[in-house]
C-alpha cells in the first residue's frame, strides 16, 4: 500500500491529465491494439532470423497502422511510397 501511495504523490501531475485535456485517453487502450500485431508476429514465428527483416516489418507495420488511423486506403499509401521510392 507504501509503494501505492508513493506512485500516486510522484504522478499525481500526470494521473487525470485527460480531464483537462480531451485529446488525452482516459486509458492505454490504444496503444495495447497497436502493439497487438506485433506481438501476434512474434509469437507465431517466434523471432526473425535477419535484423533487416525485423526492420522491414517494423517499417512496413507502422505505414498500414498509421494509414488505418488516419482513415486512408492502405494499399493507397502503400503504392504512394512504393511510387515516390521509385522516383
């Protein structure tokens, strides 16, 4: 109970900082469904075996998360970098 109250005196700034701020979540949730994906990835396969892979799907995961909640087409903005890439 100590450590509890301790926690809530050295945050107590930054606890109900959505009441003040309505573009601040009340909760984490978000950020739990966006690591989701990644955590799905590595629990079938476990690990990449090549960093560059592990990059790859890094890069490529966080363009369809951003396009998804941005409201965009991902395949859109997937062929708008793979054009501006090829230029």
């Amino acid at each position: 109970m100590v450590t509890f109250q301790k926690r809530i005196i050295k945050y107590r700034d930054h606890i109900l900082t959505f009441l003040y701020h309505p573009d601040v979540p009340a909760d984490n949730n978000g950020s739990e469904r966006t690591i989701r994906n990644v955590k799905v990835k590595q629990k079938i396969s476990g690990q990449f075996k090549i960093f560059a892979a592990a990059e790859n799907f890094a890069i490529l995961r966080s363009i369809i998360d951003t396009a998804i909640k941005n409201g965009q087409n991902v395949f859109l903005a997937l062929n708008t970098i793979a054009d501006y890439k090829r230029n």
